[in-house]
C-alpha cells in the first residue's frame, strides 16, 4: 500500500470512527433481497413478462415472488420452469417464493390434492423456489368448518411439501380476522395446523386493516413462525391499496423484529388503487423503501 492509500483509507477509518453505528447500514449490504410479488403488475406481465421483470431489477428489486401456475399446462408466464429459470439466472435474480391455486382443491379428495402438490413441488425445484404458499380462500368458502377443513389440508401439504426439502407457508388477508361468536378463521389456523409443517406469511397491510392485533404481537404469540412478509400501505382514506410512504401504516414504528419473526424473505406489494400505473407504483415503493425502510432489512 502506498502512501497515499494508507492515508486515504486511515482518513475513512477515522471518520468511521465517529459515526453511530446505525450509520453502517448505508455501507453494508442489506441482509435480505428486495423482493416484490408480481400480481402487482399482472397486467404487465400478462403483456410482456421479460420486460416487465427488467424493469423491475432497474428498481432495484433482486427477487420475487410469483402467482399463476398453470399446472396443466406446466407453464408460469407461458414458460416452462426451467425457462423461467434461465431467464432469471441470466438477469441475476430469483422467485423464493410462489403463490399457487389450492382453494380450489377445498372441497376435492385428498388424491387430486396430493396429484396438484406435487406438480407445485416440480415446478418450486426448478426455479429452486424455498416456498410454496397457500394464498386465498374464495368468498362462498369461508365458514368456520371450511376453516378447520382448510387446516386439516395445511397440515396434509405441508408434510408432503416437507418432505419435498421445500417450505410451505399460508398467506392471510383480512377475512380471516373476522369475528365468529368470539373465534376467528386465523385462531383456527394457528391452533390446528402443526407449525413446524406449515409456516405464516404475513400481509402487514391486511393485519393492519382487520386484526385487532399488530404484527409484533401476532409474532410474539408464534415466535419463529412467520418466515416471510408482505409489505404495503394503506389509503389514508379509502383504506384500499396504496404506494408506500403515501398511506397510513407507520412501517418504522409496526415492523417487527425480523430474527423474531422467522423472516427469510419479504415482498413489496400493492394489489391495485395505483396512483398512475402499477409499474410507476413499483418503482415509487421501491423508491420510498430504499430510503426510508431497507436500513430495517
């Protein structure tokens, strides 16, 4: 080292020195991915996926998480898998995660289920996808007792899944916070599905727009469990979808403790109300989060 570098670098050391410690997440690079789950621009990628998905890591989203698995045809996005996969190992990025059709299969024997699971788990392994996720209940299937049916088959995928090497998590939105008679659809859930077979995701925004809980304190009841988040606001008014940073949730004050949490992934969403086009709200969430939420994550 010359003598010039050794006081250029002794110079940054110094400086270092005096800064709080909060101040090396501007250095360092962040632990988890940016990720955002793709049926926020599923008009988009309807139209042109490769393009859309370009646009995306311009934004600076480095993962994903999918929805729309055609599993007769074996395709998402009209590619194979293994296509998908290319694409992305060229673009350097990666789906950790998919959202597959499984209120369908509710009501169906448990062989069509297991028939449909292992067509997830083929398509999970070629993109070399961690999770696959249980992400909705239709409307005219939410009773108690579908509840507890639901449960029996979490319990079912996930021990197939499991054994697969892969995780499978269920997503919530707002219904299953509703109120039966002083029992709810999630306290169903929790009690009996078995969580070392059948991992949370959380959508913040929907907790925070129908639980009576916050995000921490459902945490703190299942340390551990949930293994990946979604993350968007709230309309000031209509309390629909927004952009983050022009809505209501308080991200710096809500956001839990990720290592608590279980977090290995999370994902950027907004499901519609765009304030101009779904990509223009991705790229002014992702824009608020680098600069006011990554440093958490």
């Amino acid at each position: 080292m010359n003598r010039r570098d050794f006081m250029g670098s002794t110079a940054v050391l110094g400086a270092s020195a005096l800064l709080p410690l909060s101040s090396f997440s501007i250095w360092e690079r962040p632990k988890y991915k940016m990720g955002y789950q793709l049926f926020s621009v599923r008009t988009d990628m309807a139209k042109n996926p490769l393009a859309t998905i370009k646009a995306l890591k311009e934004m600076g989203y480095e993962d994903f998480e999918f929805y729309g698995f055609d599993a007769d045809k074996g395709l998402i996005y009209g590619y194979t898998p293994s296509e998908l996969k290319k694409i992305l190992d060229d673009l350097e990025l990666s789906i950790t995660s998919g959202h597959y059709g499984f209120s369908s299969y509710l009501e169906k024997p448990e062989e069509d289920l297991n028939v449909f699971v292992d067509k997830c788990i083929i398509a999970a392994k070629a993109l070399d996808s961690n999770y696959i996720t249980w992400p909705y209940l239709a409307p005219e299937q939410r009773t108690l007792d579908n509840f507890k049916i639901m449960s029996h088959k979490l319990n079912l995928i996930g021990e197939q899944v499991n054994s697969a090497g892969l995780g499978f998590a269920y997503h919530n939105h707002g219904f299953e916070f509703e109120d039966y008679g002083g029992k709810t659809g999630f306290d169903i859930i929790l009690k009996e599905t078995d969580a070392s077979l059948v991992k949370l995701q959380m959508d913040m925004y929907w907790v925070m727009h129908s639980s009576e809980l916050t995000p921490k304190e459902l945490i703190k009841k299942q340390p551990g469990r949930y293994v990946m988040w979604h993350i968007k606001d709230m309309d000031k008014i209509s309390r629909d979808y927004s952009e983050l940073g022009n809505g209501s949730i308080d991200y710096k004050s809500i956001l839990p403790d990720p290592k608590k949490s279980g977090l290995e992934y999370y994902y950027l969403e907004q499901g519609g109300n765009f304030k101009t086009s779904p990509m223009q709200s991705a790229a002014d969430s992702a824009a608020y989060f680098k600069k006011h939420l990554r440093q958490y994550l």
